[in-house]
C-alpha cells in the first residue's frame, strides 16, 4: 500500500523552472525520508508565463518532460477517498511521520501539507 503526502499548490507558487525545481527536490527528499509517495502540482500550474516567452505550460506536460522521475516518490496526485491528515503549524520531521504512520488506518492515508 502507498502512502502519499500532498503538497499544497500554494507552497510551489509560480516561478521559473529552477526555483520550481528546487522545491520539488524538497518534496522528493521528504517523501524518501518518511517513506512515501509526494503528490505535486504539475507544470502548468507552476511554471510561470514569464519565464515561458508570455505562454503557459501546455497542460498535457508532466515533470517527466524535463527530467527522469521516479513515481514512487514522485506523482501526479494522491487519492481522494482515503484519509487526509492536514498540518498546519508544525513541521513533520521522522518521529512525527513514523508516529503518523503507525496510526493509520489502511486506508492509504495523505498527509497533506
């Protein structure tokens, strides 16, 4: 069974592709840290116009476009119908996630952030 955590659209922003990278390598280095899948924001919504010459990201573009992407750490969404864990005012570290983990209910949790 996967576990997911989902990163919330407004901690990507839109910016050119190398600040856009550096966040995704975050939540790639997390994901592997806590042993889950990280669901990210596609192109289109993070890319911006003005590092594009004024155009958007064609929407049928996955980050696989730009570089190799391993899909057990990083994925286009997560599931809707499981259990959605949300953070708000702390920062997961290990202990937190692997407390988080053992809690779950098999229902393929996201953790959301």
């Amino acid at each position: 069974e996967r576990v997911y955590v989902r990163f919330d659209r407004s901690m990507f922003g839109r910016a050119g592709i190398g600040d856009i990278t550096g966040k995704l390598a975050t939540c790639a280095a997390f994901a592997s840290m806590w042993g889950c899948v990280a669901a990210v924001p596609p192109p289109r919504e993070t890319l911006s116009e003005s590092h594009n010459d004024g155009r958007r990201v064609d929407a049928s573009l996955w980050w696989d476009t730009y570089w190799t992407i391993d899909p057990t750490t990083l994925t286009r969404s997560a599931p809707t119908d499981g259990r959605v864990q949300r953070l708000s005012d702390q920062v997961p570290n290990g202990a937190y996630m692997r407390q988080w983990l053992l809690q779950r209910d098999g229902e393929g949790p996201v953790l959301g952030l």
